[in-house]
C-alpha cells in the first residue's frame, strides 16, 4: 500500500506516486549528468524533443533539486484578529470619502482600502467641484504614503540628514527660539484650508509680528493683482468652460496645469460632443508658442514665440475693441501671420457675445488687465466669468515671497516655518539667493515630508503626516467645502502640521478636535 501524504507537501505527481526514478535521484547529492554535460553527449544531442519535453525537464530537475537540498516550503499562517474591527471584513473593500490637497491641487476623492490600508483613489462623483474627476497627482499620491524615503522622525539637519530626537525635545528647542524674540515667518504654498488659517491665525496671537506667506511653483500672481486693478478683489474668478461656444486661450493650460485642470477639464467636456439632432460644439482656438494638452485639443492653433504672447493679447484686445467701440492701445508688432489669424479669432469672439471665454496662463499684471477688458467688452462677465464664487487655489503673490527673501537677508528674520509641499530654493528663479538668504535665518524648521533642496537648508526636521494620514478641510472655491480624514493609522512617528503649531502656541494640539470645533463655530 502507498503511504498516505494527506498532511505532507509534494512538489509533483513523481513525488506524490513514489517514482522509484524519482526516489533514485533524489538519493543524489548531484545528478549523474548536467545539463551542459548532456547537451554536449553527441547522442543526446541527435534525440528529438518537443517544447513540452523540455520544460517538463527544467520542472523535474528543479524539483529533484529541491528535493535533495531539503528545502522546506514556507508555510504562512493567516492571523485572525483578536477582536475584529467591525469596518473591516476581509477581502472587501472599504472606502474613505476625503479630498486630495498639494498646494493648490485639489481633488474630492474616496479612498478604497483593504485591511486597513489605502489602495486606490477614485473620484468623488458628488462634488460640486470636480465632479467625479481626479488627475494623476492625486492617483500617485497613494504611492507617497508608503514611501521609505519619507522623513519619519524629528530631529536636527545637517548635510541633508536627519538626526533623530524625541517630539518633546524638538518642542522645547522650537519653543525657546519662539520665546527669544525676532521675526517669524510661516512660508506655505496656497492654503485652502480654512481650519487651518485659523491655526495660523492662533500661532500669530501668541507670537504677535508673525507673518503667513504664500506662493505658488506654477504662479497665478498677475493675475490676482490685475483682478485687484480691476474689480477691487484679488481672486481667480469663477470661470464656466461650459457656457462658452468660442474659447480663445492665450498661454493657458486649462486641461493640463492651468489653475483647475479637474474642474475645468470636466465643463469644457460638455460642450464638445455632438450628442442630439441639432447640437453645436464649441470653438476652441488656442494661442501658444509650444504645444500643450489644451493646444492638442484645440479646433486651432495660432502660433507665437514666447515673446510676442503680451502682443497676442494687445492685437486682440485692439480687434475686439475695434468692432465694439473700445478705445485702442499701443501694442507691439507681431508677425503677419498669427495677427491675421487673430483677427478671424476676435470676429468668433463678438459673434458670440456673451457665450464666449478670453483666458491666459501670461503672469504679467498689464496683459491680465487687457485679457479682463476684453471680456468684459464681450458680456463675458455674469455668464461665463462669476465673481460669486470664486476660486481660491492659486493665493500666491510673487512679491511677497521676494520681500520675505530681502527680510532674511538683512538678518531681521528669526524663526522660519517651511511647510510640506514649498521648495523655494527649487522653484523660483532666484532659487540660490532663496538658499543664501535662508543661511541667515537661525532657526529653520522643515516641515516637509520627504528631503528636497530647501529642507536640506534647514536646520530642524518636524515631519507631517501623509494626507491619507491627516484630519482637514478645504474651500476649493468660496462656499465650496470638503472634508479630510484619514484611512490609515501614521506609519511613520510623524506630527501633523496644525498640531505642531496648536502645541507651540501653547494650546489643544488635537487637532481632529479643533476642526471640529472650528466647523460647529462657524
């Protein structure tokens, strides 16, 4: 009778039959022939043999090696849970409604996860803002929650390397440089967070002269200080791709990096599927020097050089003035071409007055003014340009960050706040005046999530925690919120941010709490 192996491991069908040719060689330390010994035999090699023959032949000499090496195969034992969360049954899925926030990138998102760890981010279909959309910043951003590279301890920089210390040490070593006096600064990209303004708001009644200061890598700045010229407030306005059936872009992006990609990407959808019996898709003409995903969608594109783009905006301001009874300006010449291609755009423009849409990506405060006379000699304004609720990712202003470099400079500076997500010495064109002028700052405080070129400047390390770790909120656009929670304990002894500062001001450092309270108050 064959012996039973019920409870044993086999690794193939000669093993579980007992092959006597099987248990032959599975004597042997080593095989009467290898395999370069075997092809090398003239009359092995004169033998026919198909694929099948030959993998089975790898297979059972893997086998027998394995076999006479008496390698055990792993066994590994599914642990059940002591006591079992009741939001998790194995195997299923569970998903988080939250929003995605770098800078001003923003996206409502749900987050699927299994076993307690996130996996997968979708988009949130009931937003009001990006309805169901997210862009690939967002997807990725699973993978920077399971980064090794992460910073996961406080401690003191040097060289670019963290040198652990407790929070309680790091936290006593902030503090007293708070308490010695000087200037505080507090440099973020834009902030849409209205909780957390409010910590701020608190840090700075404890150290009063402390100062927030926000700028952009992709920088919208001309643009809030033309709508500051013009209409008294610096925002971005409440732009309606939607609503528009001639689009004229000069310079923006919109599709692709331009303010809300999200958001804009689903409106200007709407419009272009011809669906029904007597639909209507909408123009879209695309001014640019170099091609981008909006300009690859555009029904046209007028080239320019980078340098005649302030003279694109002033020939169509001039041409749209022309047939609506607004006065000229003096513009620079540019090329034939493109101006007459201009022209023909200005002609779609008036004809869809009121349902047309005049954007640009130009970061000079002159030809922000002119993109916004000229909407507004279109009707543009009401319809498809609201000032109702108006967008609130893009808050930099280049001037203040470069007034905050010329304080740090001349040393008046004592105490600087670099929050995750701003790399200034990487992103602005003066990256290594930013680096010298921080040389001078004596206390730095990175708050950063991974080591980049300004945290390497910095002479203390206070991690955050990941998005997928954190509690939060957001005002994408004015009277639009979202909430932030977390689908993960914090991987790392990390802190996040507003906990820092609530702890340093002397206050609550719950920071779940605070928001809280902060959404009940208000």
């Amino acid at each position: 009778m064959k012996k039973s192996h019920q409870n044993e491991i086999w690794v193939g069908t000669e093993e579980l039959n007992q092959d006597p040719e099987f248990l032959r060689l599975s004597q042997q330390e080593f095989e009467d022939k290898n395999v370069a010994e075997t092809l090398a035999d003239a009359s092995e090699s004169s033998l026919k043999a198909n694929r099948r023959d030959f993998l089975k032949f790898l297979g059972f000499g893997l086998g027998a090696a394995t076999v006479a090496a008496s390698c055990d195969i792993p066994v590994k034992k599914a642990m059940p849970y002591v006591i079992k969360p009741d939001e998790i049954v194995p195997g299923v899925a569970t998903y988080y409604a939250s929003s995605f926030v770098q800078g001003g990138d923003y996206c409502s998102v749900l987050v699927k996860t299994r076993e307690g760890r996130p996996i997968k981010i979708e988009g949130n279909t009931l937003s009001g803002v990006t309805n169901g959309g997210t862009s690939a910043r967002a997807q990725a951003s699973v993978l920077s929650l399971y980064d090794n590279n992460r910073i996961q301890n406080p401690g003191t920089i040097e060289n670019g390397k963290v040198t652990k210390m407790s929070w309680e040490d790091l936290d006593k070593e902030v503090m007293a440089k708070l308490n010695a006096g000087g200037a505080v600064r507090i440099l973020a990209n834009t902030v849409m967070s209205p909780s957390t303004k409010k910590v701020f708001a608190d840090f700075q009644a404890k150290y009063p002269g402390a100062e927030v200061v926000m700028y952009d890598a992709v920088s919208s700045s001309a643009m809030l200080e033309a709508n500051q010229e013009s209409f008294g407030q610096a925002v971005i306005p409440d732009y309606h791709f939607d609503k528009a059936e001639v689009i004229v872009s000069v310079g923006a992006d919109f599709l692709g990096t331009w303010i809300s990609p999200v958001e804009y990407s689903g409106q200007y959808i709407k419009n272009r599927k011809v669906e029904g019996k007597g639909a209507k898709m909408s123009r879209h003409i695309q001014v640019e020097s170099t091609m981008s995903l909006t300009g690859s969608n555009a029904d046209n594109r007028i080239l320019i050089k980078p340098s005649e783009q302030g003279a694109a905006i002033a020939a169509l301001y001039n041409a749209v003035a022309a047939k609506t009874g607004g006065s000229s300006v003096s513009a620079p010449k540019l090329n034939e071409k493109a101006a007459g291609s201009i022209r023909k755009a200005a002609d779609e423009l008036v004809a869809a007055r009121g349902k047309s849409l005049v954007v640009s990506g130009s970061n000079n405060v002159g030809e922000q003014v002119l993109v916004n006379a000229i909407n507004n000699l279109l009707g543009n304004y009401g319809a498809t340009i609201q000032m109702a609720h108006t967008s609130n990712q893009r808050q930099g202003m280049d001037k203040d960050v470069q007034k905050l470099v010329a304080d740090m400079t001349a040393g008046s500076v004592g105490v600087l706040f670099v929050m995750d997500g701003a790399n200034p010495v990487f992103d602005l064109p003066n990256g290594a005046a930013v680096a010298e002028a921080m040389s001078k700052v004596p206390t730095r405080v990175y708050m950063g999530s991974s080591m980049n070129e300004t945290g390497a400047a910095c002479t203390h390390a206070a991690p955050p925690h990941h998005l997928l770790e954190s509690w939060g909120d957001v005002e994408p656009k004015k009277g639009h919120y979202s909430l932030v929670q977390p689908t993960i304990a914090p991987l790392f002894n990390t802190r996040q941010a507003e906990s820092s500062f609530l702890t340093w001001a002397g206050g609550n450092a719950d920071y779940f709490e605070y928001v809280k309270a902060n959404w009940q108050a208000n």
